[in-house]
C-alpha cells in the first residue's frame, strides 16, 4: 500500500525556516518524481514544488521561489521542503503527492495527509 | 499562463441527484493533463479522474469526466452521502501545476 506521510510542520514567525519531511513507502521510491502542494485555510490548492525521480531536476512556484528548496534522499524514501523567509502568506496545509509515472497523463496518484505550517508572530 | 474557473462555486443538491461540475480554460489545453480531485472536509485530496475522462483505481461508475478543448465537466450521476465535498481540476502545462479554485457540493 502506498503511504506518504508528512512531518515537520508548526508554528513559526514570520522570517523563520522550517523543514518539512515526507516518509514514503509502498513503492519504488526512486522511480517516481514528487511534489508539494499547499492549501491555505478555507482556500484552494496551490502547486509548490516539484523534484524528478533522480532529484537532478527541481520546479518551483513564483510565489516560493528562492524561498523553498525541495530535495530527497532515495536511500532513506524521503522528500523534503526546506523553507526559509517565510511568511504569512504561506500559512497553508503542505501535502506530499506522488506523479503518476506516465508522463503522457500526469497527475498526482497519491497524497499525504498533510502537515499543517502556521506562520505568525 | 492557463487558468482554470470552476462553476458553479457551490453546488447544492440533495442525495440520488446528478450534479454537473465545469472546469473552463482560459485556453485550449490537452485532455490527456486535465485531473479533477476529490476533498472531504479535514482529509486531503484524492484522484477521481486523470486524462479528462478516466477513472482512477476504486472510483465509483457514478463519477464521469468528459470535455476537451476548454470545456471539461465532471458528472455525479447520482449523489451519495459520501459524494458531499469539494471538486478540483487541476491541469499540467508549462507552468506546471495548476488548480482551479474548486467547487463544493453540499447537501441541500
């Protein structure tokens, strides 16, 4: 079964890091790109970050670019979102997904429950 | 840029109803990258449909998606209890990853 599971997530002030973490299992780590995507309160979905299977490649947002590094490390099954300079504005549930291995119908085939990031003085 | 408007913004039907969903692009985009998700409240995502019109794995007969070019609809055919949350579309082009603003249906 695939599972993604989030950490890291808490209360920060404004102009402070964080790292979040994704632990996945189930599947082939390495053979799968990942992403981040983030949902304000009462808002919708907002695309983040995404890093190909190797991790060579990496895309960001505009709003987070330059602020958030995206990584992974395919011994360990895990994928991470370091963020830094944060702000209110990314006050948001964080979730890990999976990109469905066919490139020619992308789309995210699985999801994590979420780690929620406040970011307030 | 591509964006993509939901409509309606809220939807309110009662059980054993059809509901309609619109997901419209603001340009012609593939069909092969159009998604829509489903999203209860406090749970996170989950696929419904990828490449406009296919079903993921363990999502019921009653869910359809169908459309191309700019127009792409997601059908209930006839509402559940379950079925009551938030629908997103979601396509992927060259600016990656985009979202429409999604659509709550709820129980009238």
């Amino acid at each position: 079964e695939v599972q993604l599971l989030e950490s890291g997530g808490g209360l920060v002030q404004p102009g402070g890091s964080l790292r979040l973490s994704c632990a996945a299992s189930g599947f082939t780590f390495n053979n799968y790109a990942l992403t981040w995507v983030r949902q304000a309160p009462g808002k919708g979905l907002e695309w983040v970050s995404s890093i190909s299977a190797s991790g060579g490649t990496t895309y960001y947002a505009s709003s987070v670019k330059g602020r958030f590094t995206i990584s992974r490390d395919n011994p360990k099954n895990t994928l991470y979102l370091q963020m830094n300079g944060l702000r209110a504005e990314d006050t948001a549930v964080y979730y890990c997904t999976r990109i469905h291995s066919n490139p020619s119908l992308p789309h995210f085939d699985y999801w994590g429950q979420g780690t929620l990031v406040p970011v307030s003085s | 840029e591509i964006v993509l408007t939901q409509s309606p913004g809220t939807l309110s039907l009662s059980p054993g109803e059809r509901a309609t969903l619109s997901c419209r692009a603001s340009q012609i985009i593939s069909s092969s990258y159009l998604a829509w998700y489903q999203q209860k409240p406090g749970q996170a995502p989950r696929l419904l449909i990828f490449g406009a019109s296919s079903r993921a794995t363990g999502v019921p007969d009653t869910f359809s998606g169908s459309g191309s070019g700019t127009d792409f609809t997601l059908t209930i055919s006839r509402l559940e209890p379950e079925d009551f949350a938030v629908y997103h579309c979601q396509y992927f082009g060259t600016t990656l990853w985009t979202f429409g603003q999604g659509t709550k249906v709820e129980i009238k």
